[in-house]
C-alpha cells in the first residue's frame, strides 16, 4: 500500500510483498527489510537489450519484506498515480516507485525527448497497482480530451496515461505568443482522451528558455 507522508516521502507498507524503487531513495524503515539492486529499462532479456540499444539506464532495487519502508529524493514532491490495466509513460528521472507486479519498459519519444533533455527514449510502467512519480515543485494533472487538446512545454513534461497522440511542434512558444520569444522552441501537443502530468518548473531543452 502506497501512502504520503507530507508531500515529499512516499510510505509503503510490505506484507511479505515487494516494491521497485529508484536505487538510493531509502530513507528509513521499520520491520525486517532486504533490498536487492537492480538495472531498469525493461524486465528480462528483452529490457537488457532494450538498455544496450536505447541507453536508457535506470538504476532501481527491489524492497522485500515486513513492515514500513519510507521513499524520497532530493526532497522531490511526490504524486500517486493508479493504474488498472493501463500504460503510464514516464520520464526516468520522475518515477520513484513501483508495485513489484508491473511491468516496466522503454519507449521511443523521438525528437520530443532530445527537446526536454531526457534522450530519445522514456520509461513505460504497465498493468494495474501503484506508481510515485515525482516533481519539481507540485505536480499537475491535466486532463485531454477529444474536444481540447493540450500543448505542453517540453521542459515541464513529467508523464501522461490514456489514449494520447503526440506532436511535436517546433518554432513557436508561449513567449513568442507574447513577442517576448527568443529563438526557436518547442511544444508538445497531445490529442485524444488521457491525462498528461506537468510540473511547475522547467528542465533545460535544446531549445533553450522557452
């Protein structure tokens, strides 16, 4: 069971049961624990190809055990995010915690993730159980619809769930809008039904302060 503890330390509560976690953001725990590191970017042969092939390299361990273990990084804002059955694309930097259930992989994002910063390719988490993503600053989940599409900033991009598209859009920003642009930039659009989760802060892209 996943619960907050504040906004910045996740809670999980082990029943003989385990949880993947990013490696290192232990910060305390009760009971009887074994922790077990592991390499992310897929599960099993196929992952460590994906791994060899993409880069991606997310380093996770496995907590096993009885009692109550505690999770943060870098005092990050931590959301909860419930999936059942579904698919949740992640950027590595932002996933925390996993249910040991899910199935964790790598998808290509193609110019979209060389524009935030984060490479070509980003996490994906399947299958139904619970996700701690983290922020820089609250976390905001933003709903689209058919009708309303959503434009995102690259560099405020955290995660998305649902029957998305996405379109990667280049020589336009929100200063530009405004003629305060400097420079070309980049948006995401996203089309379709789903939610798509920002933070209030920008990592650094290839196109600069946009």
């Amino acid at each position: 069971m996943f619960r907050l503890q504040g906004s910045r330390t996740l809670a999980v509560d082990l029943a003989g049961d385990a949880v993947k976690a990013k490696n290192g953001s232990m910060v305390a725990y009760d009971g009887r624990m074994t922790f077990k590191k592991m390499t992310g970017g897929g599960d099993g042969l196929r992952g460590m190809v994906t791994r060899r092939l993409t880069g991606e390299q997310m380093s996770v361990m496995e907590v096993t055990g009885q009692g109550t273990c505690y999770f943060a990084d870098r005092a990050s804002e931590i959301s909860l995010v419930s999936l059942h059955g579904d698919k949740l694309h992640v950027e590595a930097s932002n996933l925390l915690c996993t249910d040991s259930g899910l199935r964790t992989g790598t998808t290509f994002t193609g110019l979209r993730g060389g524009a935030s910063g984060n490479g070509l390719f980003t996490t994906t988490v399947e299958g139904t159980g619970q996700v701690a993503i983290m922020s820089d600053g609250s976390a905001v989940a933003l709903r689209v619809s058919a009708q309303y599409p959503l434009f995102v900033d690259p560099g405020a991009y955290i995660a998305h769930q649902g029957n998305l598209q996405q379109h990667f859009q280049s020589g336009v920003n929100f200063r530009t809008l405004i003629g305060e642009g400097s420079g070309e930039s980049f948006q995401i659009r996203f089309e379709g039904e789903g939610v798509v989760y920002v933070q209030p802060s920008e990592r650094n892209t290839i196109g600069g302060d946009v």
